[in-house]
C-alpha cells in the first residue's frame, strides 16, 4: 500500500461518489461532487492507494472557519491510518481560526478519529440526520 494525498480533479470525482455512495444514507450526488471544483470556498482531497482512489476529505472555507462536510474511506482501507492522514493533509494546507463539523452520535470510528486529533465537543443538534434519524455531535478544534 503507497497512499498518496492530492486535491481533487475532474478525473476522480466518480471514484469520490462511489465512496460517497458507499458510506453515506443520503450521500452528495455526482453533481453535487463535480460542483466542489467550481465552489471557492471548496477544497476536497482524495487518497489514492496507487491509481486507486480510496478516501476524500471535503470542506468549506468561510473566512477564518472551517466546516468539515465529509470525510470517508472506503471499508476495506479503513483502520489504517487514512482517515487521519486526510484530515492532517487538510489542516497543513488551510490556514484558519477553527474547524466545525457534526457528526452523528453513534458514529464511534469517525468520533474517535476527532477526538484523537484534538476535536472537542460542544454541542447536540437534535434530529439533526435522516435515515436513521439521529442527532449529530457537534464538535470544534480551534487553531488558534
Ligand atoms: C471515519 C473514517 C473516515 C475513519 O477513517 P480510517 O482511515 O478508518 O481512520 P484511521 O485508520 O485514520 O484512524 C484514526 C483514528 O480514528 C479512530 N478510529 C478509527 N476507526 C475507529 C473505530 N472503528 N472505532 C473507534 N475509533 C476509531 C482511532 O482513534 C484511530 O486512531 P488509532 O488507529 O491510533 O487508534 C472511516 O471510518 C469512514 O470512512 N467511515 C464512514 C464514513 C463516515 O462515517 N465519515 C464520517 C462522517 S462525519
């Protein structure tokens, strides 16, 4: 396994909605993948073992705040150290006071990955996810 970290083009948005697809109830649409490259406030880093594509990380930047949309690794890469690897490539490349992001309460992996990377918990939004409804954890790691 050689995982490398790039930013997302054109040619991998389909890998990314398939991982999308693969790990989320309501997961983003092709469309709403592809309209990451055109968004400024968008940045989206995928990992590739290879030429294959197995984890993205995608974010919005809204002046010195970071919201952490989506995070995922396909199932048979899980646990090895990508998911962390995504989310420091994302932190050494944005500049900004603060990352948000939710999350849902029964989700222990991705949890787990925040809190070991400094995430804390500051909040609950209530029925906040559909299928299954579920409430999120809101959790924040300050920068700065
Ligand atoms: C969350 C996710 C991205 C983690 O990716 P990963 O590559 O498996 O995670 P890593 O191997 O980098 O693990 C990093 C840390 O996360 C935590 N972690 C990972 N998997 C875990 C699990 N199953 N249970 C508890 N903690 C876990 C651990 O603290 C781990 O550090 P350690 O290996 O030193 O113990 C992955 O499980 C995933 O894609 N899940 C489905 C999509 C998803 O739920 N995304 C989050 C949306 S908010």
């Amino acid at each position: 396994m050689s995982i490398t970290i790039s930013s997302m083009r054109a040619e991998d948005c389909s890998a990314v909605s398939e991982i999308e697809k693969e790990c989320f109830s309501q997961p983003w649409s092709p469309e709403d993948i592809e309209r990451q490259l055109t968004l400024s406030m968008a940045r989206t880093f995928v990992a590739k073992d290879g030429e294959k594509t197995v984890g993205f990380i995608n974010v919005w930047v809204v002046a010195d705040e970071i919201n952490l949309n989506n995070i995922a690794v396909t199932s048979a890469y899980r646990g090895k150290g990508i998911g962390r690897t995504l989310l420091e490539h994302m932190e050494k490349n944005i500049t900004a006071e603060r990352c948000n992001l939710e999350v849902r309460v029964s989700n222990e992996a991705a949890i787990g990955l925040y809190r070991s990377m400094g995430f804390e918990e500051v909040g609950l939004r209530r029925a906040f996810y559909k299928e299954p409804t579920e409430d999120a954890l809101l959790m924040t790691k300050h920068y700065r």
